[in-house]
C-alpha cells in the first residue's frame, strides 16, 4: 500500500521559480499539495474534471508503466507522486513528484517539458481549444520536486504550489525503509517496512457465526456483513462451478464493486470502516488489508483453502497485503487490491478490461516476487506453483512476463 507518513521523512531542498538561492522544504505529500492546487475548483468544477481524470499513484498497478511509457521518467527516482492524467482529447492534466535526488528531479522536469511540447504538437490545428490551454501549461519546481500543471488558471496553481514550501533549514528528516537488494532471480530480500499498522480484521467469529447460523453475538456490522455475504454468495455463486469458477467470481465481485480508501491519502482522514470486511462488502471501500481478509473470508466459507499474506512492495519499502489460495492441491497468488487499478472504471466486458484486472490473478511465487514486484517471509508462506488455473490472457494483450 501507499506510504501516508507526514513526509516529514521527505524533506528536500528546493529551489522554486523566483526564489533565488533560498532554502525551502516541505512536509506536504504530493497528494496534499495537489488537493491544495485543487481547492480552487467548486465542487461541480472538480466533480467535471473527475469525469475525464483519471489518478495515478504509486500502488496502482500501471503507474510504472505510465511514468516510464508516457512520461519518460524511470519509476525507480520517483518516490512519491500524484497524477491526475487526461482522456480522449482533453488538455488538463495535474502531476506532483518527488524524486530520490536533484538528479533525478532535473531529469523529470526536462521529461515533462518534452513531454508538454509533444502534447501541443499532438492537439495543434486538430483540437484549437486544448491546444489552447496546453499552451498555458507549466512545469514547476526545482531540486527533488517535479511538477506540470496544465489548466485554465495556471499562475493560480504555480502560486499554491509554491506556497506549500518554507523557507528555512528543514527539521532533521526520519530514517524511511531502505531498498533491499535484488537478488540473483530478481527477487528483492524482505524486511518488515513498519510504515503502517499491518493488523488484520479477525474473521474468526464471522465464520464461527455463518457457519453455526447463530450470529447474535455478532455487532450490527458484523451482522450486515454477513448478510451481504448471504445474498452475494445466492447470486454469484452456483452449485455446478469449480472451485476456480467460484474463486474468479469472487474476485471479479470485489473489483467491480469495492474500491480503495482515498481518505488514506488525507492525512488522518480514513474510513474507519475501510479496514474490515464490513467497508469492502458493504461500504464498497477497503485497503490492501480488507481486501485480502474479505476475499480469504469468502473463500473459506466456499471451502476453498487460503490465507492471507503480510509483506510488502517496491523492493520491500512499503507494507502491503494479499492472498495464497489453494485449487486443486496448488497454491496461486492473488492480489485482488492490484487488480483493482481503476476503481471507478466500469467492467465494460472488454478483454483489455478483463486482462487490466486480472493481471495478479492466479500468479506463481516466483512472478509475484520478480515481475510482481512483492516481498514477503519466503521461507514460511507456502510456495505458489500452480498454473493450471493461471488467468488466460487475451492473445492481442499478453502478459509481459511467463506467470
């Protein structure tokens, strides 16, 4: 999952337009800052942006791709960001990064200068009004901080941009989880980030009181979980499906139907229920934790075998959750957070929807750990080897990598 510290830990030293050779730093994240550049649209404003933004965030799955691929920035300098990405041939476009070095940051902002002189000549004398607005486009920030604001009030999002930063010596910066070593079969090394709280919901008496039918002892929420789980279980699972079949309808429920906290990313601001299987089945919101304990509380009451897996992601820098389950005496990956990369988008029955959701579906250990880019105790979580169940990947959109 995503980091959410104050970022005190993320203090730089940045040299913003007009500021000469001052000193500044911030304790913002890009999310804040980016809310903050925001908070200038009403509600309706942001309410029409949202209909043809789509955001991106480390955690999500594709935003490797989409910094490497359209930005030309390598996702490995990048420690933190918030992008708000067009469609079609809309201009607006919002990025915030932070990056691992000044280096890195001068790389990135010469990337996303080339990148806006790409988009003016992609929308020029075929789109006027978007060429229009790109033409107002700015890349901001200096030193570890990249930025690009394309909008129609841009001087307005330079200045709050810039007023995120202070001036002065930044307090002495907390020690962040280091980058492990990559080992030999492209496996990173695992060590326990400890940037959250990685307790898991206890779905014991959830599953003590389905299976005995007596659920008084349960709390309400606990009581409309189940009874969520009652009618989800009449109307998605059926008497003649393999145990495969079941597992991919449950999967493919919670991806069309729950979707990440945002909250997360306001500092203090979660859900409080987002951490149980009463946010994901219920609220339809839930984090890598809830997701993983929903999906193994569904899976056992099926009968299907499956734990859920404590670890971490980005080369064992940040915690995270998932699951193992086990189909015809084979152990398969799951992480149904991952797959659930756009939880707005709608399942249109596409395979390029389809093969965007499944892409950690049934994985091995060895995919997960290599391509997957997940870290957990190897030693003591069983080995996934399975493929006889392996999503099948539509033909025109492989896979890049052999699960």
């Amino acid at each position: 999952m995503r980091w959410k510290t104050a970022f005190l830990a993320l203090l730089l030293l940045l040299l913003l337009p007009g500021c000469g050779e001052q000193e500044v730093w911030t304790d913002q994240t890009p999310t804040e800052i980016l809310e903050a550049i925001l908070s200038s649209y009403s509600e309706t404003e942001q309410q029409e942006l949202s209909l043809y933004l789509t955001e991106l965030f480390p955690g999500l799955s594709g935003f490797e791709e989409y910094l490497s691929q359209i930005y030309q920035i390598d996702p490995q300098t990048v420690v933190d960001a918030c992008i708000l990405y067009p469609q079609g041939v809309h201009a607006e476009e919002f990025v915030v990064l932070f990056l691992d070095s000044t280096e890195s940051g001068q790389a990135a902002r010469e990337a996303l200068s080339t990148y806006l002189e790409n988009r003016k000549a992609d929308f020029y004398g075929y789109a006027p009004d978007a060429y229009a607005m790109l033409e107002k486009g700015e890349v901001l920030g200096q030193g570890t901080y990249a930025a690009l604001m394309v909008c129609d009030r841009t001087q307005e999002a330079a200045e709050t941009f810039a007023s995120c930063f202070q001036a002065g010596t930044p307090p002495t910066p907390k020690v962040l989880p280091t980058p492990q070593v990559k080992n030999e079969d492209g496996s990173y090394s695992f060590v326990p980030p400890n940037l959250d709280d990685m307790t898991l919901f206890d779905i014991g008496p959830l599953l003590e009181a389905y299976r005995s039918g007596d659920r008084s002892a349960l709390s309400r929420k606990d009581q409309e979980t189940l009874e969520v789980v009652d009618i989800l279980l009449e109307q998605v699972i059926h008497t003649d499906m393999s145990d495969y079949e079941k597992e991919l309808a449950i999967h493919d429920y919670i991806v069309d139907n729950a979707g990440y906290d945002m909250g997360l990313y306001d500092e203090g601001n979660p859900d409080p229920d987002s951490e149980s299987p009463y946010g994901v089945l219920v609220k339809g919101i839930g984090t890598c934790r809830s997701y993983a304990v929903t999906f193994q509380l569904l899976m056992e009451l099926l009968g299907i075998e499956c734990q859920t897996v404590v670890g971490a992601t980005y080369q064992s820098t940040r915690d995270h959750a998932w699951n193992i389950v086990q189909l015809d005496g084979a152990w398969y990956c799951v992480d149904v957070m991952w797959d659930d990369p756009s939880p707005d988008q709608e399942n249109d029955g596409s395979s390029r929807y389809a093969d965007d959701h499944h892409r950690f579906f049934n994985v091995t250990s060895r995919w997960l750990a290599t391509a997957g880019d997940h870290q957990w105790d190897y030693e003591n979580v069983p080995e996934a080897t399975g493929t006889q169940y392996a999503w099948k990947w539509d033909t025109i959109n492989p896979t890049p990598d052999t699960p």
